[in-house]
C-alpha cells in the first residue's frame, strides 16, 4: 500500500472525518463503515507483526496443552494402531482449534481497540457558572 495524499478536494469538500486522527476526507477518500482513513489503517496494517507475536504467546500454549491432555486422556482406550492414529488425529484438531478461537480474539481485540483509538485531543476545559438554586 503506497504512501496516502490527501487530494485538495479533502479540505475544500470535505464530506467526513476520520473517526481515529479526525482528518477531513472528500467523498472518494471517505473510509468506508467499520474503517478508518488510509493513513490510519495502513498504522493499523504496520502493527501486524506484534499483533502475530501476541498470537504465538497467546495462542500456542494453550493449544499444546489441550493437544496433550486430549492425547493423555484418550491414548490409554486405544486398543490398536488404527485407534491410536484416530486419538492422536482428533488431538490435534483439538488443540488447532482453540489456536485458532484465540487467533480470532486476539484479532478482534485489536481491531475494536484501533476502532476506539482516536487521535484527537481532548476539548479544552471550560468553567461553567452554576445557577442558584431556588
């Protein structure tokens, strides 16, 4: 994804804002719903590889545990090779799909956290004179 411009009909018909940096958008540069302005998904995109890294901390683990106890509960009732190849199969289908349930949520984390973040600063404080009570 190559470096975004804004065009000048940005700042001079701006139809939106992004809702993360706030930043003026023409009517072809408006994101999309559920998006943010180029700039600030191509952040979000930049970010991939610690998002990757919390997967491998997060996710394998638990998957390599429940790959095991799968393993140790079921192994001792195989009474042949063909029982044990089915155990270990059905192991490591276990063990892949909580991977895979904790790859999801650790995506769906991220990317409702990058929705929430904004760049914008916070309005300045103003004093408000209360009205007496009567």
């Amino acid at each position: 994804m190559g470096a975004f411009r804004r065009c000048l009909r940005c700042d001079v018909d701006a139809v939106s804002r992004c809702g993360r940096c706030d930043a003026a958008l023409c009517r072809r540069h408006q994101p999309r719903a559920g998006g943010r302005c180029r700039a600030c998904e191509r952040d979000y995109h930049d970010d991939a590889l610690a998002r990757n890294r919390m997967k491998a901390v997060l996710g394998l683990p638990p998957a390599a545990v429940t790959t095991a106890a799968v393993l140790a509960i079921m192994l001792p009732f195989a009474a042949g090779f063909g029982a044990a190849v089915a155990i270990a199969a059905s192991a490591a289908i276990a063990g892949s799909g909580i991977a895979g349930l904790l790859f999801r949520a650790v995506d769906r984390a991220a990317r409702a956290q990058f929705l929430r973040e904004h760049g914008r600063p916070l309005p300045t404080a103003r004093v408000v004179r209360l009205l007496p009570r009567g």
